[in-house]
C-alpha cells in the first residue's frame, strides 16, 4: 500500500481560504508532499518551496505501518449529507494505545467521519477495518463484540442520557447487554465503572438533571467504560463544558487511556485541547484531510494555509509557534 493512503491524505486544496493560490491550485489537484516522516501535506506550494528533507509522496512508496499493526484502519471514505458531499476520499489509521485528533471548523467533515466510522452514518463508498478486518458500515448489522469494542461519546452531555433513568440504569444498560449480567453483578460493574472516571458510588442513586455537565460527561464516559472498549470516538466531548471541566475530562482520557490501553479518536476544533491528549493530529476543511503528522510538528511547523489559519485563530496556540509556550493557559484548572 502506498504512502498516499498511508497518510490519510487525498488529493485536496483549501485554496478559497488560501491567500498563497498559485496557477496550478485550479488547473489539476495538488501532489502530496511528506515534509519528514511522519508529516505530510497536499499542497502545491510545499512541493515547490524546496525546502530540506520535502519528497513527494509516490505510488511506489511503502506504507508507514503494517495494516497488523494498526487498531483502526479507514480507506478512501465518501459521505454525503443531502447533496453535499461531506467526506472526499478520507483515509486514517488509528494505532494501538494512541490518541488521534481531527481537527477542523464546523462543517469541516470531522464528526462525519467519526460517525461514519461508529457506524452511523453510511458512507457511498470506502471500507472500515478494525483489528485488520473489514466491518460493516451500518452499526446495526455488526457483530456484538464490535460494537462493544467501539464505543462512542456525545458531544452534549445534557442530551445523551436519558433523563428518566437513573445514573445505575444507564451505566447498566451496556453491562446487561454485552455480558448478559444482571442484579448485584451488574451494579457491582456499574460502582466500578463510576469509580474508574472518580465518580462517588451513590451517584448511581441520582438523575441526570441532579448532576453538572462536568459530571453528567464522566458518566457518558463512563457508560463506554462500561462495554470495556478497545477504542474510544469522542465527538467534540469539551465543546459544552467551561475551561476548568474541560481540562479535568482531558485529564481523565488521558489517564485512562495510559491505565486501560485505549486507543481514541478525539474530535475537536479546539486546537488548544490537542496539544494536551494528541499523539497525532488531521486537519479536515471541507470534507478534505488536508495535513497530518504528530502533533508537535503540526502545530509547531504547520505548511498547510488552512492549518496556519486555524493556529492563529487559537491564540494560545499563535504564541507557542512563536516560542512562547502557556501550558497554564491551556490547562485551565480542574473542575467536576
């Protein structure tokens, strides 16, 4: 498999928001170019800018990673919503213990992709491969420990629980499910999965409106937690929360994917959140992925128009690619 797919990237260009369109950006798509390994853009001007260590990306180069080695593997994915087509050929790989950001404004594809991923929402074209096999694109017609292994969080954590159930309820709903328990066996994983986000056991007494967002989110996760998953898609799970809760539920991914082996998909348009959690990040525009690479590289050596727009438009993210880096100001403090 070549390095193109490797990538993720296809053939894309964000030249309406670029400032630098050179001839070519109209009359053909732009060639991928890996700046090192590892980082890669589709853009004409890194191709020509002649800078160090810069090769095109060929059909002849090898891919970056065995599919073996891989949790999740994503090929040439189109999507549409309505007539819109949201997804262009979007291909990702997702490694074992490995937290993967997609960035990009809204309405850039990113929970698209992720919900097409989760299965659900089917794509026109492209396959799915988790754990090196190929799964079905509808949720509905996977098998049990697929979906028990791929679990999705919300992005709002006031409309994901069911406010008529208890917290024990909903936790409990994935544990009868997929391990057929019941009873005390049941609230006992359901105490434990409480306990692995720091939430106090008789929490599970308590209805979701008694709860903050900051505590309504821990439980989502926690509802996950209870499938016991190999890979966590979060969508935009912060979005809802003020900075200091946001900086707690980044810590706790963290801390879980460290002491559980999860591996997490994290979408986002904060680009601030990313350097905290993200191994590696995409940056999505208009159903595009347009750059990747890990992320030390992409928020400090960004080629992309599109990436740099985004940096400057995240001021905390504006000074570290000067030099001047806050980790206070990103952190933000911890709350619930």
């Amino acid at each position: 498999m070549c390095r193109r797919r490797a990538t993720g990237l296809k053939d894309a260009c964000s030249q309406p928001r670029c400032d630098e369109v050179v001839h070519g950006c109209r009359e053909a798509e732009p060639l991928i170019a890996e700046l090192e390994p590892g980082h890669a853009v589709a853009c004409f001007r890194a191709v020509e800018s002649g800078r160090p260590g810069v090769r095109l990306v060929t059909a002849d180069d090898q891919q970056a990673l065995s599919e073996e080695d891989s949790m999740l593997i994503v090929r040439d994915l189109n999507a549409w919503h309505g007539h819109r087509q949201a997804l262009h050929d979007a291909s990702l790989e997702l490694r074992p213990r490995e937290c993967l950001a997609l960035v990009g404004e809204s309405g850039s594809g990113k929970t698209t992709l992720a919900r097409v991923i989760m299965g659900l929402h089917l794509p026109t074209s492209g396959d799915i491969r988790f754990k090196n096999a190929v799964i079905n694109a509808d949720v509905r017609k996977r098998s049990a420990d697929v979906r028990r292994a791929l679990q999705y969080i919300f992005q709002s954590p006031y409309n994901s629980l069911n406010p008529r159930h208890t917290i024990g309820e909903i936790v409990g709903v994935p544990i009868e499910h997929f391990f057929g328990l019941r009873g005390r066996r049941t609230a006992e994983r359901v105490d434990g999965a409480l306990e692995r986000v720091s939430l106090p056991r008789a929490i599970a007494s308590a209805y979701p409106d008694e709860l903050s967002g900051g505590e309504r989110q821990r439980v989502a996760i926690a509802r996950a937690l209870a499938s016991e998953p190999e890979v966590l898609i979060c969508d935009e799970i912060t979005s809802a929360l003020d900075v200091s809760v946001q900086a707690a539920i980044i810590q706790l991914l963290e801390e879980l994917r460290q002491r559980e082996q999860l591996a997490i998909l994290f979408v986002t348009h904060n680009l601030a959140l990313v350097r905290t959690i993200a191994d590696r990040v995409m940056v999505l525009n208009q159903g595009h992925i347009v750059e990747t690479g890990t992320t030390s590289d992409v928020i400090s050596r960004p080629v992309h128009q599109y990436t740099r727009e985004l940096i400057a438009d995240t001021p905390t993210l504006a000074a570290f690619t000067e030099g001047v880096d806050h980790p206070t100001r990103l952190a933000g403090g911890v709350g619930k």
